[in-house]
C-alpha cells in the first residue's frame, strides 16, 4: 500500500502565499514524476505543475512566475510554493505522484491524493 497526502491549503487573501507540501509513504522503491493538479467548481481537473525524479518542471501557463514546484527525494516530499496568489487559484489541489512499488507487481503506479481546499478571496 502507499497513499500521498496533501496538507498546507487554507483561506488567503489575493496577492497573498501559501506552501502546500504531498508526502508519499509505504511501499516505496522510487518515484517518478510527481505533480500538482487542481480543480475549480464547475471545472475539470487540470494541471498545475509537474516535477521530474530529475529535477526538470513543467507549469500551467497560468502560474508560471507566480508557483514553484520543489521535491525533497529524500523526504519522498512534493512542494508548491504559491505566491501572488489570485481569486482564480481558488482551487481543491490534489498531489499525483508516479510510485515504484516494493510489493508485487513491482511497476509503477500513479496515486492521487485526496485534495487540499485553497481560497483565494478578500
């Protein structure tokens, strides 16, 4: 078994920042690509930014400039720095994370986490 958990979302007025951070944990070898996606009401999920074992990133054209990914391997720990934050970033994120098990069938495996609610809004 192995899940991710997403923490650090909350309320936050515009122009504001806020740090989420997915930690992945259980039956872990190695982790591939991790990322963040996030999904408004009435909208479908959608990508935020990603992070390569590597270290190379990919972000929505939306949040370029403003959001940063970051990844700790040893903390199998994914971060998102959120600065200038605007009303339209309010989001539920979820963490997505590409696992290598240690228990058969020993492949990769793409696990999401549950969410975390950010609100942007004065």
């Amino acid at each position: 078994q192995v899940q991710v958990v997403e923490s650090g979302g909350g309320l936050m007025q515009p122009g504001g920042s806020l740090r989420l951070s997915c930690a992945a944990s259980g039956s872990i070898v190695s982790i591939g690509t991790m990322g963040w996606y996030r999904q408004a009401p009435g909208k479908q999920r959608e990508l935020v930014a990603i992070i390569m074992a590597g270290g190379s990133t990919n972000y929505a054209d939306s949040v370029k400039g403003r959001f940063t990914i970051s990844r700790d391997n040893a903390k199998n720990t994914v971060y998102l720095q959120m600065n200038s934050l605007k009303p339209e970033d309010t989001a539920a994120y979820y963490c997505n994370a590409n696992i290598f098990m240690a228990i058969p069938p020993h492949s990769y495996r793409e696990v999401w986490g549950q969410g975390t609610l950010v609100t942007v809004s004065s």
